[in-house]
C-alpha cells in the first residue's frame, strides 16, 4: 500500500454545532401530556350476568391500548389478590348460629396472648443462668421406679380398675430405686438436666407415658432442696425448662386426639373436643392429682394448665385460684416465691386477662417477707454463709416476674396501691426495686420524688441503695419527670451514688445517671458528672474493668450532644477519654466519635477547639494501623478521616487550609486513601484561590496556586497504587494549567509520562487480578484530550508531550494479543486533527495554547501531518500482521479498520484522493468476515449521506457511494 499523505479537514465547530442540535416543531398538546398517566376504563363483566350474554369482558374507554400488564392483572395486584383471598377463608369451622361466632370472637378478645410489648421469659433464661452462678458441688436425687405393667383382671369394674392401677403405678413412682449424682459441678448439673429432658422426650416419643411422668415428677422435686441456695434460680430455670416440655408434650397428644377427622381450630370450645380426648385429659389430671408430695403435684399440675380447655370453659378461671392457694402450705419464702413465678408464667400463657390470681401471688409473697428475718431462714444462712443481702438477691427474677405480669397494660392507679403496699412493708427495698423495674416508665417518672422518699426511707443493709436509684434512673432515662423536680432528682440520687466505694458498683449505678444529666441538663452538669466519674475511677486503674459502661457513657453524651464545640468545650471530656487504655476499645470508641461527627456536623468548621480534639482523635485511628490490620478496617479508618477533613473550611483563609492539610499529611501517612483526599482538597483550595482573588492580588495568588502545586507534588510519589498517581498527576497538571502554572503543569504531565512505563500487566482489583490494560487506555484517553490545550515548551520542540507520550506507548511491553497500542495511536489521530484547526475546540482561559504561539505556521502543520501519517502507516502495519491469521484475528481486524474508517471520516480530508481511498479499503476490510454490526453499518451510511448534502461536505457523495454492505456468511 502507498504512502498516505495525511491531510485534517478544516472544522468549523459552532457550524457543526448548529447542524447537531434537533429542530423544534410546534406540537398540538390539548388533553395530552406526555407525563400524564394514561387513564384506562376497564368494564368487568359480573358473575352474575345473566344467561346468553355476549358482552364484552372489559371494554376500553380510552382509545389508547390499555397497559398490557395492568389488564393481565385486571387492575390489582396479585398479592392483594391473594391477602384478600386467605382473609375471605374461614379460620375454623362454621358455628351453628350468629351468636355462637359473637361469642367466640368475645373469647378470641378475651384470651388474646400478651403482645410484642411484653418481654417473654425466654429473653430473662440466659441472664439468671449467668447471674445465679456457684463454685459449690451439686447433687441430683432421683428415685426412679420400674417399669413393669398393671394388667387389670378381666373381672373387674373398668373404672375401679383404672383407679387401682393409676395408684399403683404412682406408689412405685415414689418407692422405687433410688439413683444419686454427686460431686456434680454447675456446668455437670445442667448437662444431666438436659438429659432428662431428653430423656422425657425420648419416652414419650416410645410411648413409655408413664415413665416420662416420672421423670417430671422427680425432677420437680428437685426445687424443694436449697442446700446450694445461691444456685437456685438457676436451678429453677432449667428443671421449668423439663416441665415446659412435658406441658407441650400432654396438650400437644390430646389436641391431635381431637383432630380426627379434621384439625382442631385454634379458637376451639369444650364443644370441639371429642369424649376419647376427654376422656385422656382427664386421666392425666387424676394421675397428677395423686400425687403425693404438694410441691411436685403443684408443678406438673401447672405445667399442663391449658389443658384445661379440653374439659370445660371455666377450668383454668376455676384452677388458678386453687393452684394459689395451694403454694401457702409451701414453708420456704425463696421455694414458695418461684412456685409463684412459675403459676404467674404458665397463667400468663394461657389466660393473661386473669389478673386476679396474679395479683393474689403477689399479695400472697408480701405476706412471707416477715419470714425471711424468721429462725429457720436466719439458720440456713447461717449455715451456708450467705448474708441477707445476697439472700434478698436471689429473688429478684421471681419477683420482677410477677411484677411485670401483674403491670402488663395496667392502670395507674395500680401503681399508687403497690407503693402504698411497699410503705406498709417498712419500704421494702427488694419489693420497691422490683416495682420501679416492672412499672412503665411515665408512671414511675411522674412519682420520682416519691420514690426518692421511699428510698431514703429503706434499710440499706438488706439492699444497697445505689441499685434503687439505679432502677429509678432506668425509668427516667425513658421518661421526664415533672421539669421542677429535675435538679432536685439529680441532687438526691448522685449524693448516694457518688458515696459508693465499689468503683464497679459505683460505674454501673453512674452510667445509668449519665443519660438523665444528658437529657435535661447542660454541659456544665455532664461535665461535672465526667469529672466525678474520673475521680472514681482513676485510682488503682479501675477504669480497666469497666470499658463496657465507659463505652456506654460516651454513646449516651453522643446521643444528647451533636454541637461538638459544645462537646470539647468541656474540660473532663477529653480526660474521659484518656480512661480508655487497651487499643481496639480507644479505637472504638474514637470511631463513634467520629460517626456522630461527620452524621450531625452539618456546616464546615474552623472552630480550633473543634480541630485540635478531632486530630487528636483521628490520629488515635490512625496510628492504631499496623501490618496485621484487615483492608476492609483500614478503608473505614479513612473514610472517617476523610469524612472529617472534607469538614474542615477556613474560608478564604487559604493560608491556614493549605497549613491544616500539611498538617494533616504528616498525621495520616499510613492511609492512603487519605493522602488522595489531601491532594483533591489542595487542588479544589487552589481552583478556589484562583476564583475568590481573580483580579487582585495576583503575584500573591500565583504564589499560592504554586505551593499548591508543590504540594502535590511532593505528596504523590508517597501513593503505593499507580493509577492513583497517575490520575492525580494528571489533575494535578490541569489545576496549574488553569491558574496559568505552565512550568508546573509541564512538570506534572512529564512525571505522569514518565511513570507510564511502570504500569504493571495487571493489578488487584477488590482481591482479585485483573488486565491494566482498559485502566491505562482510559488514562491516556484522558492524557491526550489534556494535551490539546498544553502549550509547546520552547526549549523541547514541537509536540513534544505527545510525542514523549506515543514514545513510551511504543516501548511499552503489551500483552501479545493485545491491539492496545494501536487503539492509542487512533485515539492520537483525533487529538493532532484538532490541533491543525485554525480555532481549537476548547481553550483554557488566560492560557496561550498551540493555536496562538503557532498561529497556523506550516512547519507546525507540517509536523503533525508527519506524525499522523507515521501512526497510520503503523496502524496499517499492524492490520496487515493481522490478516495473516485470518481465521483467529478477523474480529479483530474489522474493529480495528472500522475505528481508523471513523476517525478519517471525521477528521480527515477525503477530498484527498488518497485518504478517500484509504477510507473505502478500511470500509471493505470491516466488513469483509461479517464482523461489523449490519445496524452500526446502516447507521453510519446514513449519516455519511446526511454530511454529503452539506455545501461543503459534498465531496462525500462520491465515497458514500463507494461504500457497500456485505451480507454475513
């Protein structure tokens, strides 16, 4: 092939930009509008129409089409559709009248369980488990009988029978072989626990009925020993778990007793239940009932309450009352208290609108307090060396849980009688702590100051106060008080907090206090607050096992205190954080800091306070990095950083900006991400320079812009990734370009060249390696579209940037089948075009580009045709090597020609012959595999005709019609 003579076709941009752009027309709009829905009337027909009808199914009354998948759906959704269906359905089967559906719908009210207001029991297991704890060997006894069988004679009356063998097998429940576990340790304890439990599940599921009620039995008599008292909650909570199981298990059989043939509905009545369900209902309760032990014969009793239902209506109103009576002939206060708690959880279960015989417990266990202080528990705690306020403890989670069941959604009034009770009592410590605990928080805000008197009024040998103003501080956390009384509530409450010499009791009591102060109060009190827990926990380093309600002390400030020059300006805060020594939690908590901070600090700052503190805490962040730190923490760490920094404004102080970010540099040297953001602050500060002063000062401004520019300078070698250096070379460049810094744009755009050659094959992107390859294009696209407006050095000769650049492109190694290097050199050909036109396409102002210092020379003309005509013959070079494996480089090939037929198309002048040539030879060779889209081909053929009817593009009449399509093969 010929040399081609390269020659740019003279572009008149605001021409071709009028030609662009669409023409209007007039349109006639009336009713319509283009964001106005369409509205479609569709007419149903109705299942009742009458016989013979030929109408329509739905008919429109618009005459645009209706939305294809509103009619699918006929205007409703398919899971409203569905919703509307499954609530049509009934819930059970049909009752014979209307007053028997009224009557099980006031039932259904009546019965409804607790809502997602009401803290379940399973939420309190874990926290008894891990409270009640002991280094104390345990023992388990069982007596366990056989197992034979009682097969009644074959004379006897059936009943009599029954009753006989019933009784027999419950003498040989209580008679029969005794199996003791020793030595055991609490966590051995509560293995064999779960073995019984599964060892009730287990003879259950073998039908072996008798033998589960054994083991329920047996294990019920293990809370009637409290010869390890401090362990009995827990102890209560495990064997409960048992009788929970056997309680499912009984009403679980004889509800699938009663759904043959069909289920039985959730809203059952007496009515429902089959005679054989009955029947075995009633059998169960006879067997517990001869049992002969009070406390076993309670429990299990309990345990399958809501059986009930099966034998009649009033079974559980009737059964309640007499479960409640029975639990007085219990002698121990501690036993008699949880069997309480346990008849209050299972009448929670099956009846919550019981309130009285809740309400009977409780009044019940006030009346045994007066044992505590008795010989026989004074003994016994004598005797395991347990002091009384240790003892009071241990019936905190029965108590809290009767309290909580009985205030469930009650009045206020309830309140004001338990506090009249309370008084009764002697103030009661244990009993008001509960009562502040159960009740809802606006009822016990509203009486603060009563309670504070109640409290004062107490024994604190028997229960220390700083848990009751602990409880109360709970409720006023949720709710305020009356404004009068606030200050008067704080006083009173940290003058007993603050006399509390355990610094763990005393940190637990003050991190509830800390959010009421918050709340109602200014900085002057939380700091005063601050200063006083300092005070406490400075000494001997208690601060150390108290990191969780430090931690809790700041997100509650945070919580209360969004100014932060508020939040600095108090004198214990930063102290405060001195306390938090071990790395991760200072870390921490210096990362909540700086949440809350970049969440509510809405204006920048210059606020020095503000600046000081948040260095110190972002430094604290920082230099927590080291070799062993994830990636994913150190791009949060930065990302805080950053979301600080972008904060920080002196307005047109840009002196003291710069200063700040040099600071910052020298502070945030091991995050990357950071040293980024530093570098787009100084050169969006030095775009910004260059705005404010425009016009003034201007000797002074261009020294600003330059130390900008060195900033930058200095900064971006220190990056570790490439790309980021090379982008921010680049931008770099064109920051000074636009504040008129030639010399330092010309040093930034030679150091982005001359790092080309040190872009690696590939780089890890999220963990994994990927091509550089589409990365180093999109720079160099982005290099050269820069170039257009970067004057000539004239010490370096022509075009020397890009030819510097087209350089190392040709040195680099590429991959082998890689067309990179040739996608550059027509990406080039666009730039050199426009830099022969008489008027560039953009200009930056204040900016003498190759356009002015050349003026149109014909040596600078000269020069760039050389240059395209080079990287065309090199193109075309390569297309030939291309050819020569035609069956695996065709694609290949056709995208490669097809690119080089656009750019000649649009920026070279085809009225040369030999470029018109060229043209319809790459034309030709695209197309010769089938490897060019017929559609892009269609296109550009139009367009190609749509330029020839121009005046002054008529020349292309003649190449259009050169130019054919080819059918694929």
């Amino acid at each position: 092939m010929a040399a081609v003579q390269w020659r740019s076709s003279n572009r008149n941009y605001e021409v071709e930009l009028q030609r662009s752009r669409p023409e209007a027309s007039l349109v006639e709009f009336g009713d319509y509008h283009p964001l106005k829905p369409i509205m479609v009337t569709d007419t149903k027909t109705r299942r009742g129409a009458r016989k013979g009808s030929t109408s329509s199914s739905s008919s429109s009354s618009s005459s645009v089409p209706p939305d294809p998948l509103s009619s699918m759906m006929d205007g409703t959704d398919p899971l409203s559709m569905f919703a509307a269906a499954s609530s049509s359905e009934p819930a059970g089967p049909p009752h014979s009248s209307s007053s028997g559906e009224v009557g099980r719908k006031r039932r259904e009210k009546e019965e409804e369980v607790v809502g997602a207001d009401f803290e379940p029991w399973s939420s309190k297991r874990g926290e008894i488990l891990s409270r009640f704890t002991t280094t104390e060997k345990l023992s388990i006894n069982l007596f366990m009988g056989s197992d034979r069988g009682k097969a009644p004679s074959p004379g006897s009356s059936a009943v009599s029978e029954k009753v006989r063998t019933r009784l027999e097998e419950l003498d040989d429940l209580e008679e029969g072989s005794q199996r003791e576990l020793l030595n055991l340790s609490q966590q051995d304890y509560a293995n064999r626990i779960e073995e019984l439990n599964q060892s009730l599940k287990e003879a259950w599921a073998s039908d072996q009925k008798v033998k589960a009620l054994k083991i329920v039995i047996q294990c019920s008599k293990l809370l009637s020993d409290t010869s390890v008292i401090q362990f009995y909650p827990s102890k209560f909570v495990l064997i409960t778990d048992i009788l929970d199981t056997f309680g499912r298990l009984v009403y679980d059989r004889i509800w699938t007793m009663c759904s043959d043939p069909r289920p039985l509905p959730d809203s059952f009545t007496v009515d429902d239940v089959n005679d054989t369900a009955k029947e075995t209902c009633l059998n169960w309760f006879f067997k517990i009932a001869s049992i002969r032990e009070l406390l076993p014969r309670l429990y299990v009793e309990a345990a399958i309450l809501k059986c009930n239902r099966f034998l009649n209506k009033s079974g559980i109103q009737e059964t309640l009352p007499r479960l409640t009576a029975m639990i007085r002939g219990i002698g121990d206060p501690l036993v008699a208290a949880y069997a309480r708690a346990y008849l209050c959880r299972v009448g929670m279960e099956v009846a919550p609108h019981l309130k009285d015989s809740l309400n009977r417990n409780f009044f019940d266990l006030l009346g045994t307090f007066r044992q505590v202080s008795g010989e026989s528990v004074q003994n016994q705690l004598v005797l395991q060396r347990v002091e009384v306020p240790e003892y009071l403890t241990l019936y905190s989670p029965a108590i809290n849980w009767i309290l909580q069941c009985i205030a469930y959604r009650a009045p206020e009034p309830l309140l004001t009688e338990m506090m009249e009770r309370c008084k009764k009592l002697g103030n009661n410590a244990l009993l008001l702590n509960s009562v502040m605990r159960a009740f809802r928080s606006e009822f016990v805000a509203a009486r603060a100051t009563d309670f504070i008197s109640m409290i004062k009024d107490c024994d604190e040998a028997g229960f220390p106060k700083h848990l009751l103003f602990g409880s109360l501080g709970r409720s006023l956390a949720c709710a305020d008080p009356p404004e009068p009384e606030r200050l008067t509530i704080l006083n009173e409450a940290w003058k007993v907090v603050t006399k509390v010499r355990s610094p763990q009791d005393y940190v637990n009591c003050a991190e509830i206090w800390v959010e009421f102060t918050c709340r109602h109060f200014t900085k002057r009190e939380v700091n005063t607050v601050l200063a006083d827990i300092i005070k406490h926990m400075t000494p001997d380093r208690a601060f150390e096992d108290a990191y969780p309600q430090l931690q809790s002390v700041i997100r509650k400030i945070l919580t209360y205190f969004h100014d932060f020059s508020v939040l600095f300006s108090m004198e214990r805060f930063l102290p405060f954080l001195d306390m938090f020594q071990k790395d991760s939690v200072r870390v921490e908590v210096c990362r909540s800091i700086m949440e809350v901070f970049i969440k509510h600090q809405v204006e920048p700052t210059r606020d020095p306070v503000i600046l000081n503190a948040m260095l110190h805490i972002c430094k604290t962040m920082h230099d927590s990095v080291n070799a062993l730190t994830l990636e994913d923490e150190k791009r949060s760490l930065a990302l805080l950083i950053i979301g600080f920094i972008r904060m920080v404004s002196f307005g047109r102080d840009f002196e003291q900006q710069l200063s700040f970010c040099v600071e910052a540099r020298a502070t945030f040297c091991n995050l990357e991400p950071v040293m980024v953001q530093l570098i787009h602050t100084v050169n969006q500060l030095a775009m910004e320079t260059s705005r404010v002063m425009r016009g003034t000062h201007s000797r002074k401004t261009a020294a600003f812009v330059r130390a900008c520019a060195a900033y930058s300078f200095i900064t971006i070698p220190s990056l570790s990734s490439i790309f980021s250096r090379l982008s921010l070379y680049l931008l770099s460049g064109q920051v000074a370009l636009a504040n008129q810094c030639l010399s330092q744009a010309d040093a930034f755009l030679k150091a982005a060249v001359s790092l080309l050659p040190e872009v690696p094959r590939s780089i890890s992107v999220e963990g994994k390696l990927r091509s550089s390859e589409s990365f180093l294009l999109d720079f160099i696209n982005n290099f050269l579209a820069t170039l257009l407006v970067v004057p000539d050095h004239p010490e370096h000769g022509v075009l020397y940037l890009v030819r510097g650049l087209l350089n190392m492109v040709q040195d680099y190694t590429w991959e082998e089948t890689s067309d990179a290097k040739v996608r550059v050199y027509i990406s080039a050909l666009p730039l050199l075009a426009a830099m022969s036109q008489e008027n560039y396409i953009y200009c930056i102002p204040k900016v003498d580009s190759n356009e002015t210092l050349y003026g149109g020379d014909p040596k600078f003309l000269s020069e760039i045709n050389k240059l395209c005509e080079t990287l065309i013959g090199q193109i075309l070079d390569h297309l030939k090597a291309l050819g020569r494996d035609e069956q695996q480089n065709t694609r290949r090939q056709g995208s490669l020609a097809f690119s080089l037929f656009g750019v000649l198309l649009a920026h070279g002048d085809l009225r040369n012959n030999k470029l018109s040539q060229l043209s319809v030879n790459l034309w030709n060779l695209s197309h010769k595999h089938g490897s060019c889209e017929t559609r892009v081909s269609v296109r550009t053929l139009e367009s190609i005709r749509l330029q020839s009817q121009q005046p002054d593009m008529s020349h292309l009449s003649e190449t259009v019609q050169r130019l054919s399509l080819q059918s694929r093969t």
